[in-house]
C-alpha cells in the first residue's frame, strides 16, 4: 500500500490524496481510492462524529488502543470535549482517513474482496515519518492494520505533457 498526499489544510485540520493497494484482488491488481483525512486537534475529537461512518465510542476507542502511544491518550480521549493541545507540535498526529470513491471511475460502488466504504484510524509519527493504521468497517475482517514508511522522492515526479 502506498499514499500520495495532495493537499494538506493544517488551519481547516484537512488532508485529501490517493491510496494504492496493490494484490488484493485477481480482478483488480491494483486499487486506487481518493480519501479525505481529519487531522484530530481542536477541531476533530478521537470520537468519531460521522454517524453515517458506524463508528461508536466503545469501536473508536478500540480501534484507537491498536495504535502505538495511545496510553499516553487514553483515558482523556473517552470525553466528548477532549482536545489534544498543540497537537501539531507533538510527535504523534492523529487522524481519520475516509474512502471515497474509486479512481479513475468514481462511480464504482463495490469490488468484489476488497472494501473501501471504510476509515481508517491513523497515527502519524512527525519525527519518523512513519503511518500507522487500523481500517474499520462492519461489514470487513477486524483489525486490519497498515504500516506505511516515508519514501524520499525528493519532489520528483515523472510527467508528460501532450500538446
């Protein structure tokens, strides 16, 4: 799996890119999804507030202790009104990435063995550059995690341009 990143909106707590899984099924080699990230700090709290996503707070909190240094959070976290301070200047940034449609044709709804009407439950370690993540849906296999490395392109990107 890779992530390619296309915007980040640190003042609206936003991010939006693409995810890249590849081999999970015979039928599509590879998978791409745009998704939508809340970054959780001020504005978005650890308990999901989207109700149509079918998370709950015994789920979120879960999801959340899968991840590495939830304890510190923990027990602070389980209150609705709990807000992570300077949450931008600490090690860890959390956040909720959400699927929602399948690129290039948006308009593929299902895919057999594979599901992307999920969320994923991220921590971010700023100094590593290093993703952990936990994908939930209630319909799909529980506790799928993902492990993501930063890979230095140095900004560069293969383009053509056709006039």
């Amino acid at each position: 799996m890779s992530v390619e990143i296309k915007d980040v909106d640190l003042e609206n707590s936003f991010l939006c890119g693409y995810l890249r899984i590849q081999g999970l099924t015979d039928e599509h080699p590879t998978l791409i999804t745009f998704f939508e990230g809340e970054i959780v700090g001020p504005k978005y709290k650890f308990i999901t507030s989207h109700s149509t996503w079918g998370s709950s707070l015994k789920n979120d909190m879960t999801h959340w202790s899968l991840l590495p240094k939830w304890k510190q959070l923990a027990k602070s976290a389980r209150t609705e009104n709990f807000t992570v301070t300077n949450h931008l200047q600490r090690e860890q940034l959390w956040m909720r990435w959400k699927e929602y449609f399948l690129v290039p044709d948006h308009r593929v709804k299902t895919i057999s063995g594979a599901s992307f009407e999920g969320f994923y439950y991220i921590c971010f370690n700023q100094h590593s550059g290093t993703v952990d993540g936990v994908y939930y849906h209630h319909k799909s296999e529980k506790y799928q995690t993902l492990k993501l490395e930063h890979v230095d392109d140095r900004g560069c990107e293969a383009a053509v341009e056709f006039r």
